[in-house]
C-alpha cells in the first residue's frame, strides 16, 4: 500500500484511523508518519518496535508479549509514556536476542514454548510444523532467561 491508496483512503472515509505496519519496511514507515500524521501507526514487526516508536506509534503487535509481557510493557513505558529512548534502546538491545531467535524459521513454535516456559498451556503445533527440538528449546529458555534480567536492570536503574 502506497501514498496514492493512503491518500485516497484518508480522503474516502474518516472512520480510517490507524493501520498495523507489518511490511518490514522502514520507509514504509517513515512514509505513512511523514505523510499521514492522521493515521495512527501500530508496530506490526516485532524488532523494529523502537524504530516505531520514536516515529510515533502508540502501539505494538508483538507475539513475545503472550510470554514476557513485563519487558514488552517496560519498551513501551520508556518510549511512549516517559519518552526516554535511551531507556527504551538499551531494553530494546536485551530483547534482540530473543527476535533474532523467533526470526530464526520457527516463530510459531517458539512462541509456543515461550506460553510453556511462562505456565501457558498453548497446544502443540499443527501439521506440517514440527516442535522445537530440545536444543532449540534450552537455547530459548536461556534467552528468555538473559532478556528478563537484563530488561530488569535497565527498569530498576530508573534512567
């Protein structure tokens, strides 16, 4: 979706508001903030969060928050609410792991196991996807381990 539909659809209908970007594209997104300052802007893309927010978005689709809500809401409250980005960089840089890892071919299952490891009952995943093995699972776990400390520190030190 280019200027020309947003521009069109900005003119057709009021009831446009906001759109969930998910392209991967960071013009994209400076397009839609630059020239559309009336349409909200919801993260669609897991690791580019604080690029979003420092554009203006109030808001974030993240399949990691099903497991570590915490440290989604601290990203969040450091770029959104207190507008402290350096904050929100140095949260952002203990989360990158754990994106890397869900971008690593089995978002879906690792997703899953994340629900597991956080007391989620979440099912096991459907044909033709295949669990994590328990390789993937220790190397998550550990992650997840990493991101909850470190994003811990950067909240308790208040700055």
């Amino acid at each position: 979706m280019g200027r020309e539909f947003f521009s069109t659809v900005s003119a057709a209908s009021s009831n446009f508001v906001a759109i969930k970007e998910s392209s991967g594209q960071t013009a994209q997104l400076h397009m839609l903030a630059a020239a559309f300052p009336n349409i909200g802007i919801s993260c669609g893309w897991d690791d580019q969060a604080l690029e979003f927010f420092a554009w203006g978005a109030r808001s974030w689709v993240c399949a990691g928050s099903n497991f570590i809500p915490r440290e989604h809401i601290a990203l969040y409250e450091a770029c959104v609410i207190e507008k402290n980005f350096d904050k929100g960089r140095r949260i952002m840089a203990a989360m990158l792991p754990l994106m890397d890892f869900l971008e690593g071919g089995k978002f879906v299952q690792s997703i899953k196991f994340g629900c597991e490891l956080a007391g989620l009952r979440s099912g096991g995943v459907r044909a033709p996807l295949a669990s994590l093995d328990e390789s993937e699972k220790q190397t998550l776990q550990a992650i997840v381990a990493r991101l909850r400390h470190d994003v811990a520190t950067v909240v308790a030190e208040g700055v």
